[in-house]
C-alpha cells in the first residue's frame, strides 16, 4: 500500500479563470442589452448589438473573438451614445 500509483491528486494548484471571467462579462453584456431594451435605449442598444457583430466576425468566431466583441460592445455602448449627443 505504499505505491501513489493509481491515485488521483485532487489539489492541482492551478485553476482557469478564464471562463469564469467570459461567463461574468457575457452575463454583464446580455444585462445591459436587456436593461437598454426594456427602458427604449434603442441607439445604445443598436450600437452594442452592431460592434459584437463586427468585432465577433472579425475575430473569426473564436472564444477570444467573443471575449473581445463583448468588452468592445459593453464599451462602445457606454461611450458612443454619450459623444453623439454632444
């Protein structure tokens, strides 16, 4: 009994963050797309809607690429409709 073959080591003192954080931002995107749909934001809305479009066919479809679209789309969301108004 005292061979470590066959055993599982379950403490593997590493852990990917990374789909946790693309879940959160996704979750963040869809929240922001609802709340500018339900409270008539239609330029705001239009606008996240066309970058994620643009930025995710861009980046070839990929999780990076999706990744990237929704932080540009949450961005330019914001930003965008606050200089047009200028």
């Amino acid at each position: 009994m005292g061979s470590r073959e066959g055993t599982m080591n379950v403490a593997l003192g590493h852990f990917d963050f990374g789909p946790l954080i693309y879940g959160v931002i996704m979750f963040l995107g869809i929240l922001v797309m609802w709340w500018k749909l339900t409270r008539g934001h239609w330029l705001s809305l239009v606008i996240d809607i066309a970058v994620f479009a643009l930025v995710f066919k861009l980046h070839g479809g990929t999780m990076a690429g999706g990744f990237a679209a929704m932080v540009a789309a949450l961005l330019a969301g914001m930003l965008l409709p606050l200089m047009l108004r200028r």
